[in-house]
C-alpha cells in the first residue's frame, strides 16, 4: 500500500509537511512527488531544509510555462509516476497548477484522490487557482476542509457530505510547530531594519502582470514607506514588472530574495501589519495577531476576517487602514502575545486528523 504526495510549489510545502509527518507516525508507506513547478532554492528546497520534510522521492522537473503547458507537461510526468508507482491513494494540496493537473491525472487512472484544503471558494474565475480549486474538488473521493464555510460551498456543488471533512489547517500546523524557532530580532537585523516596519508580499497575476495595474501597487507601497519601513520579499512573478516601475526606489522599501519559511515568518511575527495578495498569509497573520491588509477585490479565506486579523483593500483604501492598523499596533503592549480569537480547529492537529481520517478511509475500501 503506498500513497502518493504531490506537492511542487511554495505554499503545497508547509501544508504537506504535518500531512507527511502524521502519515509517517502511523506507518503508512509514502513516496514524495515534487513536479518541479517552482525550483529556484528559495521557492522550494529551502522548505525541505527548514521543515520537517522528507526529500522527494522524484522531482519531475516541469518547470514553467503557458498555463496549457506547464499543466500538460505536469499531466504526462504525473500519469508516468502514478502508473508506475500504483499508489492507493493520491493526496494533493490547495490550488496550483500541480494540484490541477494530479487530480485529472489521478481520476482518469481511476485512483482515489485526497485533497488538502478543499472547498475554498472566491467565486473569482478570473483567478487560475478558483478553477483548479472547482475541478479538482469535483474530483476528489477525500475533501479535508480548513473552515466551516468550505462545507457549504462543496455542498451547494453536490459533494457527498460523506466525503467531506472539517480537520482544521495544515498550514497552521507547520506555523504552531515552528513558534519556538521564530527569531524576530535576527530576521530584521538581516534585513537591516529598526523594530517598526511592514512586510508585503505581493504575486498575483491580477496584481502583477499588467504594468499598469502594478504602477499603483508600487505607488501605493511607496506611500506606504511613509508609516514605516517595508521589507518586501519579491516572488519571482512580478519582479520585471515591478523593478522596472521602480518598486525598490525609496530608501524605505527593501525589496529581497523571497525569504526561507523561518526567516518569513520571524519577519511577520514581529511587524507592524502585512500588506499582501497571498492566500496563506492571510492565515498565518490571522494565527499571529499581526493586522492583514489585503489587496484583492475578494478572499477565498473569509475566516480570517469573521475570525482574523485580515481585511480586504483596494489602493485607493489601503493608506487610511494601514495607519489605522499601525496606530492600533504601537499602542499594543506585547507584539508578540496570541490573538484572542482564531478559526476553529486551526490548533496545530490537522495533519493528524488528516491522517486517521485516511487509514480508515484505506481500511475500510480496501479490506472489503
Ligand atoms: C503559483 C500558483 C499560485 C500560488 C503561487 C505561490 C498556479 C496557477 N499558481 O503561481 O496559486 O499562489 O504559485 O507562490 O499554480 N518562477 C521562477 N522561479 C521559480 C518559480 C517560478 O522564476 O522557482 C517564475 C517564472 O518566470 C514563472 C513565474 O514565476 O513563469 C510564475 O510561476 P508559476 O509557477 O507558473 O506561477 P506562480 O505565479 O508562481
Ligand atoms: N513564504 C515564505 N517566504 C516568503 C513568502 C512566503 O516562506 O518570502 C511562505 C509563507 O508561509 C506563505 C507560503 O510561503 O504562506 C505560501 O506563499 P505564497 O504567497 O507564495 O502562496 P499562496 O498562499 O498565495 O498560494
């Protein structure tokens, strides 16, 4: 009996990681796929370094390209892989064109898949991942969900209750696991910043593709400087884009490497607030009590507003809030004390919930 892990970008990693653990904790056979769709080290490696995961057993090398093309070379490495490994089950996680790709694979070789952080729902289908996230839930024959309103949203499309589980979030388990390294002062003497500043993430493809859209991010971010230091860890999609407008120009923004997971998450811990139009960090800061500032016109995670620390912005908004949230946040005695509240079941046990929840799923369809 092997199962089968598909990860290949940098938020599959810290989600795979309690998966893979738990699994490991049970003694259940498992191979490691990495399909190789981000590989610069500090997209992927340094997470196998720094996070309690196995090395892959293969890495297939894909690497990017057209959304047509990186998923169709995705789909021949994969459907080689899972012929020739004959796994019981496959398990992929979240939204990226990895997932996508292993769960069509997987389905047409009529091998049961498991998906990690089902049911999330924008509702935005100008958003790659909103169409990864609807085929491959519709796919799927184990939906492990991170928050109430992810039951609802599979419901309404026709997913059997049966098969779907709230088992709270893997993410937030690596985060829980990984509390004690977080070292807030080192990470903001590498950066070379005082202990008032922000960090921004920014990669969406709305945000970032179009020179023109992204000529009021950086203006914005450049406001921004005017409150407090930036340290903005740049994703290699929008680094052209946004170089060329001029993003590192203010002696307060320091555009870096994108950062390893220690190194982010001390940064985030201690800050002010994050800017940011990632879809983990919007959980991370919510677990943190770190203010959330988040420039999209929608969120597939609402939990961390009803429950969290995030709220959505626009650039035109963003200025007043992040003053407001920064005011708040220097009046506040301890930047490092937990939030009061946080979603439910984001309690660092979602790996092991994840992983009794597939032994028995395993016992019961192949003893009979
Ligand atoms: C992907 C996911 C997105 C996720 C993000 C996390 C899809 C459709 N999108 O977006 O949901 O939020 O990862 O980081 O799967 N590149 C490098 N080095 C790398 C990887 C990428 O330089 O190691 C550059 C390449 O120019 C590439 C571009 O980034 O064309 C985009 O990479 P890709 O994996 O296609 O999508 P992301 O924007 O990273
Ligand atoms: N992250 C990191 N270093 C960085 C930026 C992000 O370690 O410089 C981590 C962080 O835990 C984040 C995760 O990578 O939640 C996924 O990030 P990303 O924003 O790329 O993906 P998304 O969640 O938007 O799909």
């Amino acid at each position: 009996m092997t199962l089968l892990h598909i990860t290949g970008a940098r938020p599959n990693f810290p989600k795979a990681a309690p998966v893979i653990a738990a699994l490991a904790e049970l003694g259940v056979r498992q191979r490691l796929v990495h399909t190789g769709q981000h590989y610069d080290d500090r997209m992927s490696e340094v997470f196998f370094r720094e996070l309690s995961l196995p090395q892959p057993d293969v890495n297939l090398g894909v690497g990017s390209g057209s959304h047509a093309q990186q998923t169709a070379a995705l789909m021949i490495g994969l459907e080689e892989e899972i012929l020739s490994t004959e796994p019981q089950l496959v398990i992929v996680y979240g939204d990226v064109n990895s997932t996508l790709a292993a769960a069509i694979v997987a389905a047409k070789l009529g091998v049961p898949l498991a998906h990690v952080e089902a049911g999330l729902r924008s509702f935005d289908m100008s958003m790659p991942e909103e169409i990864n996230r609807l085929v491959t839930d519709a796919l799927a024959d184990l939906l492990f969900v991170t928050s109430p309103d992810a039951i609802a949203h599979l419901a309404r499309e026709g997913v059997p209750e049966g098969k779907i589980h709230l088992v709270g979030n893997p993410m937030i388990d690596t985060l829980l696991a990984q509390l004690h390294r977080l070292n807030v002062d080192q990470a903001r003497q590498n950066i070379g910043v005082g202990v008032d500043y922000i960090v921004a993430t920014l990669h969406r493809p709305g945000n970032v593709d179009d020179p023109q859209v992204a000529a009021d991010l950086v203006a914005v971010v450049h406001e921004a400087a005017g409150i407090a230091d930036i340290v903005l860890p740049l994703h290699p999609r929008g680094r052209a884009v946004l170089e060329a407008l001029g993003i590192g120009d203010h002696p307060r923004v320091h555009v870096v490497e994108p950062l390893g997971y220690i190194d982010f998450m001390s940064l985030v811990r201690g800050s002010l607030a994050v800017i940011t139009d990632s879809g983990g960090v919007q959980e991370e800061t919510t677990v943190l009590g770190v203010p959330c500032l988040t420039l999209r016109p929608n969120t597939e995670r609402p939990v961390t507003i009803s429950h969290g620390t995030n709220q959505l912005v626009t650039t035109h908004s963003l200025p007043a809030a992040l003053a407001e949230q920064v005011a708040l946040r220097r009046e506040q005695p301890d930047r490092l004390a937990p939030p009061t509240r946080i979603p439910p079941l984001w309690d660092g046990h979602a790996g092991e919930r994840i992983a009794h929840l597939i032994v028995d799923w395993l016992d019961d369809r192949y003893a009979r």
